[in-house]
C-alpha cells in the first residue's frame, strides 16, 4: 500500500512540475512575442523584422467580441436544436420507464433554456455596451 502511495505522490509531482514549465514557457513566450514580431495594421513590413496579419479581421475589442459571439450562435443553435431533437428521441425510446421520461423532458428543457440564452447574447451584449457606452 505504501508503495502504490509512493507512485501516486510521485505521479502528482511530475505532473505539478510539467505544469508549472509549461506554464513558465508560455508567460516568457508571450512577453518575448513583442521582441521578435511586430504586426502592423498599416500593411507595410520593415526589412528587419517579421510581420504578421490580423487573423481576427476585426480591428478593435466590440468587433472582436460581435464576431465571437456570432459565431458562438452560429454553432449553439443548431447544436440545441439537435439537443432538443435528442431529448424527444429518449421520451420516444424511453418503454414506459418513468426515468427515462424524465431524462428525457430534462433534456428538452436544457436544450430549449441554453438556446434562449444564446438567442438572447446578442441583446445582452448590447445591453452591456449600452450600459459601457461603447458603440
């Protein structure tokens, strides 16, 4: 038993160490990333350095957050609808077992809540900016 706790302790160790290089590797990446790429909005590239374009396509902080949240919707609702589709297939399959039924109308009712929330992300959004007073 000793032995088995010996492995467990030593398992959590490495993984602990393998967490914190990783996580020390990617804080030095991203405060070294400025020294050696520069991007610039402006489409021209100095000889001397290594420019990168905009993969966002989108220049400031509420287009990013407008794009996300589109396409956040553009995969949530198709995805609760087959959650809802699903959820009627084990009412259907469910054989008279009450706890299957019940199952089944909880899964509905998830389905049907999370695509009202993300319906309503767009309003929400507005909301907060209105609220921030960004355009």
């Amino acid at each position: 038993m000793k032995l088995q706790n010996q492995k467990i302790s030593n398992g959590v160790k490495s993984s602990k160490t393998i967490f914190l290089i990783l996580s020390l590797f990617f804080v030095i990446l991203t405060l070294a990333a400025p020294i050696f790429v520069r991007a610039n909005g402006d489409g021209e590239c100095p000889e001397d350095s290594v420019c990168i374009d905009n993969p966002l396509k989108q220049g400031d902080i509420p287009s990013i957050i407008s794009a996300v949240t589109g396409l956040l919707r553009d995969i949530a609702i198709p995805l609760g609808i087959v959650i809802l589709v699903w959820g009627g297939i084990q009412i259907m399959t469910a054989a008279g077992s009450e706890e299957k039924v019940t199952q089944g109308k909880k899964t509905i009712m998830w389905a049907v809540i999370g695509t009202g929330i993300v319906i309503l992300v767009d309003f929400i959004v507005g909301f907060v900016k209105e609220i921030l007073g960004v355009k």
